[in-house]
C-alpha cells in the first residue's frame, strides 16, 4: 500500500551576492568557518579545483546533495563549492577511524554507514536529519567507481527522498584520479571539475515509495547528474 505523501519541501534559493553569502556563512559555529575555509584552500590549491557551475544548494531547509563517486576526497570538493551551508555526508564507516577523515566526520556531524548495505539505523538518522531541516549528502552509487567501470545507482536517494519530501540536488565530479585506498585518495593531486544541477522534479511521484516508483526515480536523479558530465554540460 503507497505511504502517505509527503509535501515537497519548498525550496530556498542559493545566495545571490556576495552579502547573501557572508550573511549566510556567518551562521556557521567558527570551527566549521575555520575548516571550511582550510578545505577551500586545500582544494583550490593542492587538488586545483573548478567549480564550472553555481551552487544550487539551498540556504536552509531539508536537501539531498546526490553526486558520483570517484575519489575518497568528493566530500572535500562538494563542500569546497558551496561554502554557506553543513552537510552531513553519509559515508562509510571505515572513513571515520582514519585521522583526517574521523575529525571531518565529527566536526560535519557526518553519517557513518556499514559497507554491507543492511545498516538501518544510519537510514533512520538520515531521515530524521531532514525532517529536521537538515542537508544530508550520499553518493548514488554507494561506493568509488574505477576508471571506466559501470557502478549502477543505489534506490536509497529515491527512497529517502519519496519518503520525506526533500528536494534532491544533483552535483556531477569530474578530472579525479582513481586510488585503491582512502589514504591515497586524498592525498593525490586531483584536478576536478564540479558541477551543481537544479533540484530534480520528483513530483510526479507523489511519495510513492512502490518498488517500480523507486526505481524510475532513481533512474531520473542518476541521469540529472549524468547529464551534467563535461560532454553533456556546458563550460
């Protein structure tokens, strides 16, 4: 039987100028100031990104930033183009007992995940993450994808944004070197590329979490950040 439908989320626009912005920034506790600005220079210098679009991360309100996955530093990259907004990544449990990776889990209030796909607890914080008005990020395809390899999407986005409405933001990273470890990955010299697409209409759906629902909108999310690839984007 359908679940009740949830009612979409209304959207907040992204900041506009540069008072916006600061205005926006300056709600962050200082920590995250300090390492938010740390990691910008860390991906401006070290992994000489390009952010080839704007942010189209809403200022407040529940959200689900989506994107491929092609480096253990992805998070670093979404962050480092947005600037004005904390989002909890939910990322893979082994990530967070690492040094680096264990500080950035606990300073974003990140989600760790078992790699075993059955972890029903961190479903459950993700979703009262958002019905709290909080901005939780995942990648689709559940793990790194190797240079060439075909990883199909997970339905968990879908599910997760069905079930409570949030709007879904597709990010698109591209000009990452593939690495076999965590390690390795972040401290290879990338040279990405991110792209930020408009929330993914959803609508149609009406918070029908069926199984061929699910599946049709996880097909829709995973071609919105496809299509922003550099060979379907403009530059």
């Amino acid at each position: 039987m359908p679940a009740k439908s949830p009612e979409t989320t209304a959207l907040t626009l992204p900041p506009r100028t540069r008072d916006e912005y600061m205005a926006l920034r300056r709600r962050y506790p200082w920590k995250l100031r300090i390492a938010d600005s740390f990691n910008r220079f860390v991906c401006r210098l070290w992994y000489r990104i390009r952010i080839a679009t704007p942010c189209t991360i809403p200022p407040s309100g529940p959200a689900i930033i989506t994107a491929n996955h092609t480096c253990s530093a992805d998070p670093m990259m979404i962050y480092a183009g947005c600037g004005y907004r904390q989002i909890a990544f939910m990322i893979a449990q082994e990530f967070a007992n690492i040094p680096i990776g264990g500080w950035f889990v606990r300073l974003t209030d990140c989600i760790p995940v078992r790699r075993d796909g059955r972890d029903a607890s961190a479903t459950r914080e993700a979703m009262r993450r958002l019905r709290d008005g909080k901005a939780i990020s995942i990648f689709i395809q559940g793990r790194i994808a190797k240079p060439d390899e075909e990883v199909a999407p997970k339905e968990g986005v879908a599910l997760l944004a069905l079930r409570t409405g949030a709007p879904v933001i597709p990010v698109h990273i591209s000009g990452n070197k593939y690495r076999d470890s965590i390690f390795a990955g972040l401290i290879a010299r990338h040279r990405p590329i991110v792209r930020y697409g408009p929330p993914v209409d959803l609508s149609d759906f009406g918070g029908n979490t069926d199984g061929e629902n699910v599946s049709a909108a996880t097909q829709r999310i995973w071609q919105a950040i496809q299509s922003l690839a550099p060979s379907n984007a403009q530059p």
